[in-house]
C-alpha cells in the first residue's frame, strides 16, 4: 500500500477521502490513508475529520520531513488557492497521486499529469490531455480531443465539449456548459450554469446563457 496524505481538511479534502476508501474497495490503488494536513482547519472540520477517522497531522510543514514514498493530494477546489498550495508541497518533495472514483469513466487514451482527482459519475471519453491537480467534480463530463491545463476545475454536473481548451486555473462552474471548439483564457472563470458559445480571454469572469 501507498502513503496518502490529504492536503485540506475541508469538504473537498474529505470528499478526496471518499474516492481513496471508494477506489481501494473496488480493487483499484491500494492508499494508506495517513491523516490530512491543513495550516489554518476551522474547528467544525477537525471534528469532521476526526468522525472519519483520519488523523489531523498539523499543518503543511509536516511534509517536510516525510518518507520519500509518501504521496499528496491536494483537495482544495479553488483553482488559485490549490497553485499556491502545490508550490509549496512540491519544495517538500512529496510527490503527487491521483484519485479516480471507480464510478467514473476515464477513456484508456486519456493522458494526465499528478494530482488529478475525479469524482463519481464523472465521463472523460477520448484522446483528451488533463494537467497536474485538475479536479473533475460529480457528473461532468469531458469530450473528445479537449485539454485541460494544470490546476483545472470542472464543478458538479458541467459539461465541456469536444476539442475545448481550459488553460491553466480555469474554472467551470457548476451546470455550466462549454460548447464544442472553445478556448477558455487562464484563470478565467465560467459561472455557474452559464452556457459558453465563444472563446473566452484570459483572467475574466463569464456568466449567463449565452455567456458573457
């Protein structure tokens, strides 16, 4: 088995635990699930932590002096707050896993770098390219030929088309859709249930149907 750690104690934190218990019962990769990290948890979600019975180990420092074969996935679903926090875990050394729910479909020519985590009932169909820490939430779905850049999140139930580019910290918000051929600007934000019909520049927020 494989030492995880889980950067944040928040709900997306916990729900990244949900996928490692979920993959392990189904067969998949086999975690060892040593506790979560977090430098600033709220006192409700320590106690959230602790009914899951994960210990909390302190803050993000606590990986610096880690086993070389402890792993790290960071579950923060901000796309800018998850960059900032990567830097800092990649100086510890400790590299990144990827989570994928046995529920979620992931197509045998998909590439993608560390850190990704997909969720249940999420579709990743074919020849598509994912980055490092991209987060593909509850029933999205991904169509063919499209690329996400690193540190991507694609909220519950959004649907990006086929042949889209994401550039890096995008975020597609929850039942938003992304038609097919579109590029979407770094750190550029979709809202949520906005429809995208033109490409979007960089570092902007878009909304409404169509978006705008």
């Amino acid at each position: 088995m494989t030492p995880l750690v889980i950067v944040g104690c928040g709900g997306h934190g916990r729900e990244a635990l949900a996928i490692a218990r979920a993959a392990a019962v189904a067969g998949g990769q086999q975690w060892d699930l040593v506790g979560f990290v977090d430098d600033r948890p709220s006192e409700e979600n320590l106690k959230r932590v602790q009914r899951l019975e994960v210990p909390y180990l302190g803050g993000l420092a606590w990986l610096r002096d880690a086993p070389a074969d402890l792993h790290h996935v960071i579950g923060i679903g901000d796309p800018k707050v998850r960059r900032a926090v990567a830097a800092r875990v990649d100086a510890y050394g400790s590299p990144a896993g990827s989570l994928v729910h046995p529920d979620a479909t992931v197509g045998p020519d998909t590439r993608h770098g560390p850190g990704l985590v997909v969720f249940a009932g999420a579709r990743i169909t074919t020849n598509v390219t994912v980055g490092r820490h991209v987060h593909l939430n509850q029933n999205t779905t991904v169509g063919h030929d499209s690329v996400l850049a690193d540190f991507v999140s694609v909220n519950p139930l959004a649907a990006i088309s086929g042949d889209c580019h994401l550039a890096e910290g995008v975020l597609v918000g929850t039942t938003a859709a992304v038609l097919q051929g579109l590029r979407i600007g770094r750190d550029s934000t979709v809202g949520a249930g906005a429809c995208v019909v033109r490409n979007v520049p960089d570092g902007v927020v878009v909304k409404g149907v169509p978006a705008r």
